[in-house]
C-alpha cells in the first residue's frame, strides 16, 4: 500500500505473515493482518504492555496466542456446531488494510473483514463488514464496528481477548468488577455472586462477567509497579483468564510456566450480552488502555515490615 504513513510500514512478520510495523511518536506497535491481532504495543520509554506466548504459531490455520485477538462472531465454543473454530473466525482470516494515518501523537490504523466464501460457509454464513480502528498512542484505542450487510436480523458474540504481561500473577490483581456476578467456568454453569475484593490469582481463572460496570477495569501488577486502566464503551461483558499450570502445559502454543507473566481481561458482548443487529444498522465497541504507575503495592502485596 504505497499511500502509508512513515510511522507504518507493512513487513513480513513472523511465519512470513503481513504485519504493520507502527512506530509513532509516542508509542510502537504491531498489528499482523491475520486476525488483525494487535501484538504489541510499547509506549516510548516502557516496558511491552501485551503478552505473546513464545510458544505461538504464526500460521493461518492457527489464532496467534498473545496481543489481542479478536472473537467473533461467536465467543468460545460454538453451541451448535462442535468443529467449528474456538473463539469464531475473525482471528483466522486475514483482513484488509484500509489505511493509516498520523494524529497527531498518535496514529490511526483501519482494517476491515467483510463476509467471504468460507465465512459464508461457517456456522455463521451472514454478510458483514466488520471495521477495526486501533490507534496507537500514549494510549491504546481499539475500536471494532460491525455492521450486518444482509436481509436478515443476525446475533452475534464479540470479544478483544487481550492478553497483558505482567511481571508476577501472584502479586497482580484486576479490580472494577467488585460485587459483579460472574460465571465461573472452573466450577460450572450457575452464575456466582460477586465478590467485594479486586480479583486475585491462586488458581486457574476462567470468569464471565455481564452487565460489567461502565466504569473502568484495572490491571494492577505490583511487581512493576504499573497498573493498566481499560476502560470500555458499547461492551456489558468481562472475561478474566489465566489458565494456570496444567492448562498451561496441556496447550502447545502457550509455553509450561509463561501462565506465570500474563493475564487476559477482555471486553466484550457475549452470552446474555450478545448482540442482536437488524439489516443495515452497526455497532461498536471501544476499549482504551493506559499505563498509571502504582503508587502503593497492594495492601496484602506490603512487604512485611518487620516489627521494631
Ligand atoms: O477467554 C477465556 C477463554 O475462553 C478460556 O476458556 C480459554 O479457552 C481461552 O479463552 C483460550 O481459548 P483458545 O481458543 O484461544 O485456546
């Protein structure tokens, strides 16, 4: 694509797949064409904000296992169709690039996905034109619009399944979910009340949260003294995952003790919360990441002061 930025350019990446190489003048970032999964993103003068599995594949059969790939049209499972890929299919196919332009501190990537010969062969065989904005900034700002291009209504899931690096996940903790009711997927299918505490890791993590509040959600990872703020708008679904040891060594593409640096907190519309659109209309949703230092290590996460 001749008319890019010089921030941008598109380079053989990895398994020799296309990928954006943004480098801005706040921030550097890759987003690979497959799956348009935003693989990392580094603010100048900070350490990686995304995690990628140094176990990952970077073919086109496979989902890349890290940065954040994107679930849709359906999330986890598909209910009807066993063979079906996990997670649905827009992080297997390539998408387009529509453009990219600086912002001035930032700047503005737009990829699209529109229905094609296999998706129309799916579970989910419905036109669409699925629209995704990252800007990449001192802030991360993804933005995934899609708009139903067929006759008929159509319902679908949705998810930024992004994964975080963090320097310890026993001393991590998520909070802006306190007292939300969530689904346990460790323990089975009833909702769970919610909690009053941050969320903590001692053991796989695997929770749906709905109607999640608008205000933000934060990553805070005491160990490097940095928190993430997320905040949200046209989501009502969190999903919090760490698949902890066994998990970890029963997946190929996720190195035995990586289980150990990353946690995924994704936003989304899944399940109660999936989205039901009418021929012509679209919706958005939008998540933002900023970088905040932590000020204090958590309360249970003090250093023992040993008495005088
Ligand atoms: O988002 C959490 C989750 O749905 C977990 O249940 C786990 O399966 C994870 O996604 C990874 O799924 P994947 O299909 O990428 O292996």
């Amino acid at each position: 694509m001749s008319d890019l930025p010089a921030s941008v350019r598109l380079e053989t990446g990895r398994g020799g797949l296309p990928v954006l190489l943004v480098d801005g003048p706040s921030a550097r970032a890759q987003i690979y064409l497959h799956g348009a999964t935003v693989t990392d993103w580094t603010p100048h003068g900070s350490d990686p904000v995304l995690w990628v599995s140094s176990a990952s594949r970077f073919t086109a059969e496979a989902p890349i296992r890290g940065g954040v790939p994107i679930c849709f049209p359906w999330f986890g499972a598909h209910p009807g169709e066993s063979g079906a890929p996990s997670h649905g299919f827009a992080r297997l196919c390539e998408w387009s690039l529509v453009g990219a332009q600086d912002d001035g501190e930032d700047v503005v990537v737009r990829l699209r996905l529109t229905d094609n010969e296999a998706t129309r062969e799916s579970a989910w065989p419905h036109r669409f034109e699925a629209v995704y904005t990252v800007v990449v900034g001192s802030r991360l700002s993804l933005v995934l619009e899609v708009t139903n291009r067929g006759e008929v209504a159509v319902v679908f899931e949705e998810a930024l399944h992004t994964y975080f690096d963090v320097r310890n996940i026993l001393t991590t903790e998520v909070s802006g979910l306190e007292e939300t009711p969530f689904y346990d997927l460790t323990i089975g299918p009833e909702p769970v009340p919610g909690e009053p505490d941050p969320v903590r890791f001692r053991s796989e993590t695997d929770r749906i949260y709905l109607g999640s509040t608008r205000v933000g959600t934060t990553v805070r990872d005491d160990e490097s003294g940095r928190s993430v703020l997320i905040s949200r708008d046209g989501s009502e679904a969190t999903v919090i995952w760490n698949p902890w040891a066994d998990k970890a060594a029963g997946m190929r593409d996720f190195g035995d003790e990586e289980w150990r640096s990353m946690v995924c907190v994704e936003v989304g519309n899944i399940r109660d919360a999936a989205i039901r659109l009418e021929p012509g209309r679209s919706h958005t949703m939008s998540t933002i990441f900023e970088l905040s230092p932590t000020l204090e290590p958590a309360a249970e996460h003090k250093p023992r002061s040993t008495p005088s």
